[in-house]
C-alpha cells in the first residue's frame, strides 16, 4: 500500500472519531469507533497491510457512521480513502 493511501486513511480515521465523540452518539457508539480505530492504526503499522483486515474494520465503521445524519461526510471522506487504496468497499 502506498504510503500516501495510508495517511489519507490515517486521516479519514482521526476524523470519524473526531464525529464520533463530538456529535451525538452515544457512549458505546463512539467506544465502538475507539476500537476500530485503534485496531486499524496497529494494521496501518505493518509494513504490508492486510486488506481484508482494512476492509473489515473500515466498512464497519462506514455502517455505524452512514445512520449518523451528518456522519455521511465522513462516510464519503472513507469511501474516497478506501477507493484510492484499493480496499473493497461494501454497499
């Protein structure tokens, strides 16, 4: 994975907790996020990141953020993140 893909995603991530903590989800919702996000950042710190892995934690997290009325931004934010990286993308 390119070093660039693995910034934007780095980004995108930080932004989806970011919205999690500062809109209204609840606590549990934004904890979920926490995880996922951590777990995703241990990933992105391998030299050769597993895609499927990406995918999962990634598409996971676009389905507890795409219900959030303003959680499509960054929804889209990850989709283009995804996209650019290679990593599938599930509707």
């Amino acid at each position: 994975m390119h070093p660039k893909d693995v910034k934007h995603i780095r980004e995108v991530v930080e932004a989806a907790q970011r919205f999690a903590h500062e809109s209204a989800l609840d606590g549990c919702d934004a904890s979920d996020i926490d995880e996922m996000s951590s777990a995703l950042e241990s990933e992105l710190k391998r030299p050769l990141p597993n895609l499927t892995t990406l995918s999962t934690y990634l598409n996971s997290m676009r389905r507890s953020l795409r219900t959030q009325h303003h959680g499509v931004e960054v929804v889209t934010q990850l989709d283009l993140a995804m996209r650019d990286a290679g990593i599938p993308i599930e509707l």
